[in-house]
C-alpha cells in the first residue's frame, strides 16, 4: 500500500466507511463519528470479520488486536480512530 493512500484521509475514512457497512449487511450510511459497539453493535464477530472487510478493501493485512486494545473499553472505539489506525499501518513497510 502506498504512502499516498495514507496521507489521503478522506479516501482512508471513505473506503473505511464502506468496509464498515459491509459488515453490518444492512442500509446504513457510517460516519466517522459513529462507535463500533455502541452506534453500530458490534460484537466480536463483526470485528473478526471487519479484518477481513478491511484486507479487502485496502489489499492488505489489517490487524485490530492492538487498536482494539488501545483504549480501557472498547466499546468506545469509533469509526474515526479506526481510520487514524489503519493510517499508521499504510506506511510502507508498516502494514500490519
């Protein structure tokens, strides 16, 4: 993945969005302000499968463990600090 890509937050928080909605299988139009758990009901299949929504949509591994584990709840991770996430992991040589 390209260093052009991360430093493009707009197309990061679109295909991100998008990857989003994917999971949820249902018409939803995701923010970046919405919550994973809490706006939008996650569980922890929903987010094993937002990893693979994510290889996807960006080509390549996308590992949520250390982002999941970044905050004391995880209830309150929200679809902007996903994004800011898998901005670090674009860097090349980076992608985690």
């Amino acid at each position: 993945m390209t260093n052009t890509l991360a430093n493009n937050r707009s197309e990061l928080s679109l295909r991100t969005c998008r990857a989003v909605a994917h999971v949820l299988d249902v018409p939803v139009e995701v923010h970046p302000r919405h919550r994973l758990v809490r706006d939008l009901g996650f569980d922890s299949l929903r987010m094993a499968t937002l990893g693979l929504s994510l290889e996807e949509a960006f080509g390549c591994t996308i590992l949520l463990s250390d982002w999941i584990a970044s905050v004391d709840d995880p209830a309150t991770l929200t679809v902007e600090s996903l994004v800011g996430f898998i901005a670090d992991r674009l860097v090349p040589g980076q992608a985690a």
